[in-house]
C-alpha cells in the first residue's frame, strides 16, 4: 500500500474515531450568577476544566450571566424560547416558583443509589433547608453564605475598644458603634440595596420575629416586632447617627469599608477572600449581634436540574453537581471566595482544615450556622421580595413612614399568595 494511501487511511480512521468521540459527548449549558464581584468566573472555570478533563465524554458551558435576578431572567428565557439549558445555579430561594412553573426535576428521581443519598447527606441540614420542599430536594447547595460582620480592629483599638470583642448584642452595636463614628468614618453600614430583604431578615430574627411561614404561603410584615426592627434599622442613622442617612449601596460597601469609610459593615460571608485579598490593615470577622437572639438568614445559590432536558443529560447534570460540590471542590470553593464549605466533608479536608488554622474567619459562616434560619422565600418570591425591599427603602428614605411602607407590603403579599392557599 502506498504511504499517502496508508495516511489518507489512517487520518480517515482518526477522523471517524474523533467525530464518533465528539457525537458522544453529552453537552450542557450550566448559567450561574455571581453576586458579591471579584474574579470568581475563573474560578468556576477552573472547576468546570477539571471536571471535563475527568469526563471527557462531557462537554460544559458555563455561562456567567450576571447577579442572581438577571441569570433567573436568563435561564428561563433560554428555556422559553427553546435554547437548550440542563442546569442552572439560581437563588436559593426561587424554589417554589421553579416548582410552581413546572421547570425543575427533584435531585430524587435521577439519584439512584445510596452514594448519592450519602452525597446528600452530607450538607449542613440548615443549608437544605431552601431546597426541600413537598417532601423532595430540588435545589442542591453551591454558593452559599451567611450575612457576617466586618470589622476594622485597627479602627477599635483608636477608639479605646477592644479589637477581639465586637459587638454581640444591638446594644453594644450601638455604644461601640458611637465610638467608631466620626467626620471621617461610620461606625456601622449595612447595605439596603441589592438584597435590603436579606439584611432586614437577620434584624427581624434577631429580635425574635419570622418574616414567612415554613410553608411559603404566609408573611408576617406588619406584626410588632419587624415594625419594631424597621425602626431600629431606621434609627441607627436618624436618631444614632452611627450609619449614613439614606440607601447604603450593595454593590460599593466592601470598597468603602476598604477605604476605611465604615468601621464596621454587615456582608455576605461571599465578600471574605476579596476583603483578605483587598485590606490594607488587620480585620475581623464576628456573627451578626442580636437582640432578643442570634440569627442570620442563610444566603446564596442553588444547583437546579432544568426538567425539559433527557434522562443522559440528567444524569451528565447530577455528575457536574456532585463534582462541584464534592469535599475537595467545596474546600476549594471555599478558600477561593469566602464562601462557606457547604457540607461536613468539605471541613475534613486537609486544604479546609489548613486554611481555617491559618485564617479562623473563614469559620464564622459556618459556625453561624447554629444560629440561622431559612432565607426569606414564598411562593410568588420575586414579587413579594420587591414588595418588601420597597418597604424597607422607603422607609430608611422618609418615603414613608415604616408603618405605612410595612403596612403595604403586607397587603400586597396576602394578595399575591391568596391564591396558593
């Protein structure tokens, strides 16, 4: 046989065998979100590298789509207008609308042995508890947080207060947060943009009131006590003057603590590698102080498996979720953004274990956890959400009185949910 026969033969065979290879992969869409900034796209990049290089037979586009409202509003409108989308990473909390709208598959019916239910067991129960619903487990943990509070030791040590003792009560909020304050420098900002429902969540449950039923079908906006809350919020700028009048941005708060413009800011666990990476002076991480208890809501996303996809795309999905929240990939996770290890497993790990030695604030969130309580989430979620982010804005704005703003609120989610009662 001629030598260009044998090649033509050969790159022929090679061809084939290539073609044959890449018609078997398995291919999925995977949308995610980002909500605290940072460079965390290469990270999930770098998870997602290994992961194909471990299964070659699966090919994953990650796809960055922006904080998690907008990556809600991008996968479903993949999915509506027919673009194919296995998977996404999405609210934790968007989990009765995903079930109302018939769009998600429970993680029940693609496992099948009990590896997978060990895998299951294996995240910290308050972090499933966004998941679970009727019985089943439609949203696994991934990016998950709990709200912590930052805080500069330096700035405690100028102002005579001791930089290993921040405040665990709002009392002491209050009296160390005076001493903090001056023309320069506030002693305290939570953010009320962005996610304002979210904070205003650990406030109410600090001071003893739910903001929802277990259920998803009751709010509790205008009881006593989150009145009582919305007034405290409102107090720490107008009558304490330890916060800025107004809305304190979401999206600028990390840099303006970075900048020394605030001694102390409540954030997402989310934040802790970028202000590790970002300060130029010594800080501290501490749980959310509390009133008539401790508590911080749970925050973050889930993995959903998208239902209108096959069975083998199913099981690709389950396999690229187990991966990423696998012990080694959490601990990884964890270490690369402040976000917490989101099962028991993930903190057995020699990388974790090292990590937490080296650096106890990455233990905050988690031990926090003894303390937290579902994140805020009813059926019609956005909705009511924005309902009660509105309330909170108003009132911290003088728009409205926060009788009035809460007032409304509530009569807008008992409309909202009448009908799923």
């Amino acid at each position: 046989m001629k030598f260009s026969t044998l090649f033509s033969c050969a790159f022929a065979g090679a061809f084939a065998m290539s073609a044959h290879t890449a018609s078997a992969q398995t291919e999925l869409n995977m949308y995610y979100p980002i909500a605290v900034g940072g460079s965390l796209t290469k990270v999930v990049d770098g998870m997602v590298t290994e992961f194909e290089k471990q299964n070659p037979d699966i090919k994953v586009n990650a796809i960055y789509s922006g904080n998690y409202d907008d990556t809600r509003v991008r996968a479903l409108s993949a999915l509506s207008s027919g673009e194919p989308a296995q998977l996404a990473v999405m609210f934790s909390i968007d989990v009765y609308d995903l079930i109302e709208q018939d769009l998600i598959t429970p993680f029940d019916d693609v496992m099948n042995n009990e590896e997978d239910q060990a895998w299951l067991n294996d995240f910290y129960p308050a972090l499933m508890e966004n998941g679970q619903a009727e019985g089943k487990t439609w949203g696994i943990p991934f990016q998950r947080s709990t709200i912590v509070a930052y805080y500069n030791k330096e700035m405690f040590k100028a102002a005579g207060l001791d930089p290993e003792k921040p405040p665990k009560t709002w009392d002491e909020l209050l009296t160390m947060g005076k001493k903090l304050t001056n023309d320069d420098t506030y002693g305290l900002m939570i953010p009320s943009t962005g996610y304002p429902y979210w904070m205003f969540q650990a406030l109410a449950i600090q001071n003893g009131q739910k903001l929802m039923s277990d259920d998803g079908l009751e709010t509790y906006f205008d009881d006593p006590k989150v009145l009582e809350t919305l007034k405290y919020w409102k107090s720490l700028s107008a009558e304490h003057g330890i916060m800025p009048t107004g809305t304190v941005e979401w999206g600028t708060l990390r840099q303006a603590f970075l900048e020394g413009k605030t001694a102390m800011m409540w954030h997402s666990t989310g934040n802790l590698s970028s202000v590790k990476k970002g300060a130029k002076f010594d800080f501290g991480v501490a749980m959310l102080p509390g009133n008539e208890r401790l508590g911080s809501p749970t925050g973050g996303g889930n993995f959903y498996l998208f239902k209108d996809t096959s069975q083998k795309e199913k099981e690709a999905s389950l396999k690229l979720v187990k991966f990423m929240t696998s012990p080694e990939q959490a601990a990884n996770w964890s270490i690369a953004t402040g976000y917490m290890g989101v099962s028991k497993s993930a903190y057995e790990t020699e990388a974790l274990k090292n990590y937490t030695v080296e650096f106890p604030p990455a233990l905050v969130a988690r031990n926090q956890l003894e303390h937290a309580v579902a994140e805020f989430s009813t059926y019609e979620t956005a909705r009511v959400r924005e309902g009660l982010n509105n309330a909170i804005q108003s009132a911290l704005t003088d728009s409205k009185t926060p009788e009035e703003a809460l007032g409304e609120a509530q009569k807008s989610a008992k409309r909202l949910l009448r009908d799923y009662q």
